[in-house]
C-alpha cells in the first residue's frame, strides 16, 4: 500500500479469508483497487489467510443544519398573560400542573417586570 494512502485507513481486518480495509474518504478507493494483488500478497507473508478484499467507507461528517436559536429576551410576553396562565392554573386539579403554571406565570412576570425597568 502506498504510505500516503495510510493515512487513508481507518481500520482492516480479516474475516472469512476476506481483508476488510475501511477507509475514511472515499478518494483513495479507486487508487487501491489497482494494488488488490500486491495486498493480498503481503497479507500472506503475514500468514493470514484472505483472497479477496472487501472496501468501505466511513461516511463524511455530515453537519446537521441548525435553526436559529430564540434568545430569551426577544421572546414577546403579551402584558395581561402572566394573570391569564395564572387564573387558568387555578383551574386545574392536579397539584404538580397547577404549581408548575403559577411557576411559569411567575417567570413571565418577572420577565416583563424586569423590562420595564
């Protein structure tokens, strides 16, 4: 194998009398597949066994696109929601619920409070 194609290889094995080489870009696989041969013959030296080469490649880093982010400060608090999510948290049963809505009905509040200052 060529040296600069080394850099290339991300793993090889031997399984099945076959070489598995992976790769992690795909460029080099055209190249290497001239060399099978010369592989496969120095494979032997190593006493292992394998008569055919199976190629793979590990996929690009894919970059997942990103969608813009929403600051908390440029969220719009209408002026009479935090007394609406408050008066509907009264509404419900459920204690767990009705603590969490006055939590946030709190929170919008003290938001709003603090950007009138």
């Amino acid at each position: 194998m060529p040296a600069a194609a080394l850099d290339a290889v991300a793993l090889c094995r031997v399984e099945n009398d076959e070489l598995h080489i992976t790769l992690t870009n795909a460029s080099w696989l055209s190249r290497l597949r001239f060399s099978e041969k010369a592989l496969l013959n120095e494979v032997a030296k190593l006493n292992l066994s394998a008569n055919r080469i199976a190629w793979h490649v590990l996929p690009g880093r894919i970059t997942p696109p990103r969608s813009p982010s929403i600051r908390q400060d440029a969220l719009v608090i209408p002026e009479g929601a935090p007394k609406r999510v408050s008066q509907a948290a009264d509404q419900f049963d459920d204690k767990v619920l009705r603590q969490a809505l006055k939590r946030v009905a709190t929170t919008m509040q003290t938001r709003l409070d603090d950007r009138k200052r």
